[in-house]
C-alpha cells in the first residue's frame, strides 16, 4: 500500500468521508429501546444448529442419552481454525436429527436437540487471567475453542479474521457500532448497558492482532451511548483508543462502507481490510471476545431485538442459542392481532421464516414481526425501464440493472465479472426500484448459482485429471511392458546367437 494511503488510514477517523450511494431511513429504535436487556428462560427444548457460520456443519461429538454442561462442547467444524458449537445449558441430549433451521434457502440442517436439567450448571471455565502478556496465538486459540464468530450479521470466524490480520500485519482496529438497520437496537443496547465489556473487548483483540490504536464507530444519533462508552475509555485510561460518531445513513454498517467513511480509502475488488492494514469486528463479537478470555464462557447466547408493530412489547432479550423464536415472542407479550410476517433481521437485509420454531442461531441479531399494515400489497413486477435509480443508491458502486439481465439469461460468468460477489445484498436497488424487481433476490441466487457452477467445474475438471493421469499411467505401464518384452526378446536373441555360434563349430 502506498505511504499516503497508510497515512490516511492511521489517521481513520480524524475526518469523515462518504460512501456512493446509500438511503437515509426513518429509523424505529425507540420501541425496542424503552427498557433494559432482559434475559429469556430456558424453554423445555433447546435446538443447536450444527451450522452456525458460513460453511460445513459441525461432527456431533455427543450421542443421543448423554449428559452435557452449560459451555460443554458439542459439536466440532473439521477445520481446525473454526472451532466448536457449546451446549448453551445444561441438560441431557434428546436427539440428532435434521429438522428446519433458521437459513434464508429455508432448508433444513442437522441440529443437537438438548432437554435442560434447569439447573444452568456450567462446565469448568478456565479465565486467561494474564491475557496482557499471554502469545497473542494463545489468545487466537481461546477465540477459537470458544465459538467466537462475527456477530454483526456475516458469522466469520473471528479466531481466522484475527489470524488473517496477524498475518498481513494491522495498525488500526475499528469496532463497528453503526446499526444502520431501522429497527435493530441489539447492539445499541449492548454499548448503553455493557460498555465495559465493550473496551476490554477491543483491548483483547488489539493485543491479538497487534494493533497500534483502536476506533470505535457508532451512529451520531447514539447520544446515550456515546457517554457510556466514553466513560468506559476514560476509565480504562485507553489513550490509544477512540470514539467516532458517523452519520446514521443505510448502509453505512457494512464493513467496507464504514472503512471508507472512516478513512476515504475504497476497498478494491477482491481485497480484504486486512490488506491495508485495517481489521473491522462488531463491538457484541468484542462483548464475547471479553468473556471468553477474561471469563473462559463460550459463545452460548446473545441480546437479540424482538420488535415490529406485530408484537405487543418490543424489547431486547438475551437469549441462549438454540431457544425457539416462538418463546422470544411470548417472552415479548405475544403477537398482535394482524401480526402477518416474521422476519430474521433487518427490513432490507433480513429474510422471512416460515416458522417461529426456528431456533435462534448466532447470526440472529433481530427478529422483526410485521403486521398487516407493515405489507406492502403485492404488486406485479414489471420490466426493467434502466432508470438507474438501482445504481444510483448502490453503495458498492455496482450496476444492478445489468446484473439482473445477465444472471436471468444464465450468463453468471459475466455477471461475475461485473462484481456480483462484490454485492452487500443491502437491498437499496429493491427499495427504489419503480418496476418491484426484487433485485436482491436474484442477486443472492445469482451467487449460490455461481457458486454451484464452479463447484460442478473444479468436480469436472478434477474427473479430468483422474482420466488423464489414469491414462498416462495406463500408457506408461504399455510403453514398460513393451520396453520390458523388447528387452527380453534382445537377450534371448542375443543367447541363440551365442550358442548357434558355439554349436556350429566342429572339430579340424
């Protein structure tokens, strides 16, 4: 990277910039901001996803009968840099099985089902008490064993992230604090009620990556935040530490938007921050950072915002991984009488459930009930007029129109290479868009379709190999044999010559 824009990104945060594109939203925090985080209670059943991040589900390491602990690993990911899935209680193990799981394909995965004892008894927890001067690799490892993953939406692996910015070599850590969604306040809350936790976090991974100052971004609307927050930095006297406020503008949460608005740097196609020396995590992946170092607890739960005008008491719940929707909602008053859609995230990036039995996973950072008034009434999707509304508001500097025609007539090469994997999914083409596109939609299916593509080439092209290595290994055992048979054919004809000459001697 160049020295100007290391420079500028040193000095990320001292002015703001802006991103292309964008919406500014009528926001809805309030209704789920009026009282404190209360904690769910343990519902009858418990159903763990073994599928919690972004990839392969987890091996069970538990059979069906046995009896586990609250933090007790479950389930293993077979990469070793991933980690492990915890009972979020403790209890006995009901069933392995496959059922639905909270996913936006809808389909189903394999879940741990766990009957708690309700005595919530912990396993032994093991604290790194001196993480200050502990190898930044053994920090890696906790964060690791313990199930930390991102948890703003995207569920990286943050033990990876962490391993990844090592390796590339980070100055700056920004902790992500804008949600820009209009009705998540999961995080808001996190930062009001917790915000000691919040800088430990930061602090924990500064010390894992090596990072020379931390920036902790939030939305210029989050005046009880800031306070709180500012007090815990004064308090852990962090000098190396500061807090931004940045303009609440949809989507401005996204990591690479963020980045820009902090530094003015763009991050380029296929790069990742850590290549410009910049890590970014969600300040509740901080939160959990904190309690699994400074308090050996795994990732079992999370604060999740239950709200929307179809549930009575909107409200933010802490809840254990794997509880029932269904037991947030009534956790919340219950549904109101034109409650029509439920919805896991936010209104632009979220996805609707075909049940509230879906269980919550760590990705579940909202849970949105709509009402009747909420739906819009469905209106039939016309052709594209190439307004350019869609590009207008594309904060990834995309064209939404063209990606539409190209991944609807299968030309999913092309699409790709005009930046469909570059795509937030954020949704600004669907909400402008005249005609009722859901742009969105094809872009998430022009990505699994691709996806499935490439897989179906490397399995083809590695079918080739196979049939190309077999046959030169064929052609070479042919061109031994003959060499072998050659070989053999010279020496007996040379013997015959030999003794035909010696037997055709007589006496004189």
């Amino acid at each position: 990277m160049q020295d100007s824009a290391v420079e500028r990104a040193r000095n990320a945060g001292k002015r703001l910039f802006h991103f292309h594109g964008g919406l500014r939203l009528h926001h809805h925090k309030q209704a789920s901001c009026q009282v404190a985080v209360q904690s769910v209670a343990i519902p009858p059943r418990l159903y763990i996803p073994l599928m919690q991040h972004a990839g392969p589900e987890a091996t069970p390491l538990v059979g069906t009968g046995a009896h586990v602990l609250k933090g007790e690993p479950v389930a293993r990911f077979n990469e070793p840099s991933i980690g492990y899935v915890h009972a979020p209680t403790s209890g006995t193990i009901a069933a392995i099985a496959r059922q639905a799981i909270t996913h936006p394909s809808g389909l189903e995965g394999l879940c741990v089902v766990l009957k708690p004892d309700g005595l919530d008894r912990w396993t032994r927890l093991q604290p790194m008490e001196h993480w200050q001067s502990a190898d930044p690799e053994l920090i890696r490892q906790r964060l690791c064993e313990s199930g930390i993953v991102g948890l703003g939406g995207a569920v990286f692996p943050t033990s990876r992230k962490v391993e990844e910015a090592r390796n590339f070599g980070i100055h700056t850590l920004i902790l992500n604090g804008a949600e820009c969604e209009p009705y998540i306040s999961c995080d808001e809350m996190l930062m009001r009620e917790q915000p000691d936790k919040v800088v430990l976090g930061a602090l924990i991974l500064q010390k894992a990556v090596a990072a020379e100052q931390v920036i902790i971004a939030i939305e210029d609307q989050m005046e009880e935040v800031f306070s709180a927050l500012q007090a815990a930095i004064s308090n852990a006297d962090c000098t190396h530490m500061r807090l931004v406020k940045v303009r609440t503008i949809y989507p401005e949460g996204g990591e690479k938007q963020l980045i820009q608005v902090l530094t003015g740097l763009e991050i380029p196609a296929g790069c990742r921050p850590p290549e410009l020396g910049l890590l970014c995590q969600n300040v509740a992946t901080a939160a959990a950072v904190a309690e699994a170092v400074t308090e050996g607890k795994p990732l079992v739960q999370r604060i999740v915002t239950v709200t929307g005008n179809g549930v009575k008491r909107p409200h933010n719940l802490l809840a254990l991984i794997g509880t029932p929707i269904s037991t947030l909602v009534d956790a919340c008053g219950g549904y109101t009488h034109d409650a029509a859609r439920l919805v896991l995230g936010g209104p632009l990036m979220g996805y609707a459930l075909a049940s509230d039995q879906n269980p919550v996973i760590k990705a579940a950072n909202c849970i949105l009930v709509l009402s009747n008034r909420d739906i819009q009434s469905d209106q039939a999707e016309m052709p594209c007029i190439r307004c350019g509304e869609c590009a207008r508001v594309c904060p990834a500097l995309l064209l939404p129109q063209t990606l539409n025609w190209q991944i609807r007539n299968d030309l999913l090469d092309d699409a790709s290479d005009s930046g469909l994997g570059e795509c937030i999914e954020c949704g600004c083409c669907d909400y402008v868009c005249p005609s009722h596109i859901p742009l969105a939609e094809w872009f998430r299916f022009g990505k699994s379709e691709h996806q499935l593509l490439a897989m179906e080439r490397s399995q083809s092209n590695l079918a080739r190999d196979r049939y190309l290595a077999r046959e030169a290994r064929l052609e070479q055992l042919k061109q031994d044999r003959e060499r072998r048979l050659g070989e053999k054919k010279q020496a007996l004809r040379d013997r015959t010559s030999v003794t035909g000459g010696t037997m055709g001697q007589g006496p004189a």
